[in-house]
C-alpha cells in the first residue's frame, strides 16, 4: 500500500486496506461504510494502534478531542475527521 504525504489524509480505501494489513479487525474485507466500532469490529486497543499508524504513516496528529466513537464509526468518517484536521478545520 502506497503512503500519502504528511498532511494528506487517506481515502477510505487507504484506510481499509491498513485496517486490514495490520490485523486491526479480524476480517478479511472492510467495506468502507462497514460499521467499526457499534459492530464491536475495532477494539478500543486497536482503535489506539490504529491511530499511531495514521499519525505515523500521515504525519496527522489525533487529539483525545477527536477520539469519539462517530469519529472512527467507518473508514468514510475517519478519512472526513482526517480531512478536517489535514485542512486545519475542527473536528
């Protein structure tokens, strides 16, 4: 999987294919609408290991503000929390 630059949020096809590729979530396929965290699909454990792989690999930082479950509900909502953080907006 190719890498964005720092600053540059990941589609949600980019995050599928991480979620996937480091085993955060037990399946073989993450549709980008699937539900993450109400279906129990992403630990809070893996929801951490998650975000030090999105800050490592996208050079965005994730505050505690941002850490609300609608923020990480499916690949389409982290990459638009990650978008509005990349652009400088507010979550």
């Amino acid at each position: 999987m190719g890498t964005k630059a720092h600053g540059s949020a990941p589609s949600p096809w980019e995050l599928s294919e991480l979620l996937i590729s480091e085993d955060l979530v037990g399946v073989p396929e993450v549709p980008v609408d699937l539900p993450l965290i109400s279906s129990g699909l992403l630990a809070s454990f893996d929801l951490m290991r998650l975000i030090v792989r999105i800050e490592e690999r996208y050079g965005i930082s994730v505050a505690a503000a941002d850490l609300l479950p609608e923020n990480f509900e499916t690949c389409e909502r982290i990459t638009a929390m990650l978008e509005r953080k990349a652009g400088g907006g507010r979550p």
